[in-house]
C-alpha cells in the first residue's frame, strides 16, 4: 500500500474540466449551425418573394372600400371597379358549413384514437382509413362527391357540395393534429382525475380536452387554410357567380379562388390583373386572421398551471 501510494502523481489542486470542446467537435458544431441557418433563409427565400408579390401587386384594391362591400355584378375584365364581397362571403360561408361538419368529427374521432381504441382493430381500421385520406388529391373528393351529390340523388351544383368535399380534405388534418395534442396530455393529469373518482368521459371532457385546447385550435386552422385555398372542388361542384349569394343550397356561388381562376387568362388587361393579385392578397389576410383569432382563443382557453 505504501508503494502504490508514493507512485501515485501528486494532485495539483486543479479541477478537471470536462465541458471544453476540441478543435474537430467545435467545427462540426459551427459547420451544422452555419448549414441550419442556411436552409432555413434558402427556405425563406420563395416564402419572402410569394408574400412580397402577391402585396406589392395586390394592395392598391384592398384600400378601396368598393372591395369589402361590393361584388363583380356587371363588371367585365375589361371594366375597373366592383369588390370581392361576394367571394369572401362565399369562401367564409363554405368554409363554416365545413368546419362545423369536420370538426366534431374529427376531435371525436381522435379522443376514440387515444382514450379508447388503443390496440384495438377498429382504431387500427380508422386511423388506415384517415392515412388514406390524407393522400386523397381534391380533385378525386369533388368527383366523388359530384357522383354521389349529382349523379346518383340528382340535387343542383351548389356551394353545400363543395362543402361536404372539403370535408374530405379537412378531416384528416384536423384529426391527426388532435390526435398528436392528446398523446401529450400527462398521463398523470388522468390518474389524479380517476383517483378522486371522475368518470372517465367527465375526465375527458373536463381535464384532457381543455389542456389541449391550444393544439386542437390550431389543428382546425390548419385544417382550414387547407381547404380555402382549393379550387378544384369549386370548379366542378358549383358555377361562380358575381352576384351576391349567401344561400349555399341554391344557385350559384363567388369563392376568392374561382374569382382568381375567373380573371386570370385576362392578366394582360390591367383592371383583371389588378382583381386576381387583390383577391390572392385577400385570401392570405382571411388566413392570417383565421390564425391570429385562434392563437388568441387558445391563449385564454388554455389551463394555465398555478
């Protein structure tokens, strides 16, 4: 023993560090956040450029008031004037008839997924079937729903059709998003509910749902601005109109993206150029406030831990 201690080194009071990096570490480290940085302005670049066209091109019409309170009636490509009351109108009415359908749908299906069809092979079938969905093109819902719509119970083209497409495409985002904000309640926040002896569908409702209220809102916006911007459903299951129409059971109705698509062969004539960049402009904004009322519900929706 006394040997083994006089070989040992003197301890000279310093402590080891072992958070220092070495020379190659701390370039790869750099080399990655530098490649990061990189594909995330590379990224940015076309997202910049839409936005900083679509405004630059678009903004002139939004400041006259014609535009939120008129519609296109008696305008022609070559003529300036009338607004685009009547597709935003149109494209907010299909949209709330979709959400309402959708939504519902959606989240109880996702609370199925996760609270009670674990392991199951009716939640196995239901979550291949939302996979597939997902995948489904918008074209592919419209034909589907124009041959049952139209073909087999012979109703009109009208803007409820549409609808009931979308619905087809705003499903499944809807459901997955909720779906992935329930697996990240605590599985602790369901326990302490069960032991005071909730039941379960009152620990759902009361505990799980609300703490994933924030997520689950903004699955529907996602799922929305999906579905607003589509206009292959428009173009097969209802004509577009410049006349106001708020009723969607009957005649035809005006859409942001059936106003864009009805005026751009006529970019050349500048009154038409002016209305497609105007409506493109108005459809992003409709979006962004979508957005911006969901992250406001959610903020004050939320359970906020004490």
């Amino acid at each position: 023993m006394t040997t083994l201690a006089a070989n040992r080194p003197a301890y000279d009071g310093k402590t080891l560090d072992l958070t220092g990096k070495s020379g190659a570490r701390a370039f790869r480290n750099t080399l990655a956040t530098v490649l990061i940085v990189l594909c995330f302005l590379i990224a940015l670049v076309p997202l910049l450029w839409i936005l900083w066209t679509v405004i630059s091109k678009g903004y002139h019409l939004l400041f006259d008031a014609g535009w939120w309170s008129e519609s296109q009636r008696g305008i022609t490509v070559r003529r300036e004037g009338g607004g685009a009351y009547h597709a935003i109108m149109g494209t907010l009415i299909m949209s709330l008839i979709t959400a309402v359908i959708a939504v519902p749908i959606a989240v109880l299906g996702a609370v199925y997924l996760v609270e009670y069809g674990k392991g199951t092979k009716a939640a196995r079938a239901v979550s291949f079937m939302i996979d597939i969905l997902t995948g489904v093109p918008s074209i592919v819902a419209a034909l589907f729903v124009y041959a049952v719509w139209i073909t087999v119970f012979g109703f009109n083209r009208v803007g409820f059709a549409v609808s009931l497409s979308l619905v087809l495409l705003m499903l499944p985002v809807v459901l997955r998003s909720t779906e992935e904000m329930l697996k990240l309640v605590p599985d602790e926040l369901r326990e302490a509910s069960y032991a005071l002896g909730v039941p379960k569908w009152k620990t759902i409702l009361k505990v799980v749902v609300p703490t994933a209220f924030g997520g689950i809102v903004t699955g529907v916006m996602l799922g929305l601005a999906r579905v607003m911007g589509e206009t292959a459903p428009l173009l097969i299951l209802v004509g577009y109109s410049k006349n106001i129409n708020l009723n969607p059971f009957e005649g035809f109705m005006g859409a942001l993206p059936t106003m864009i698509n009805q005026d751009r062969t006529e970019l050349a004539l500048q009154p038409a150029a002016d209305r497609v960049w105007a409506a493109a402009l108005t459809l992003i904004l409709l979006v962004l406030l979508l957005n911006a009322l969901a992250r406001l519900v959610a903020r004050f929706s939320t359970i906020k831990s004490k």
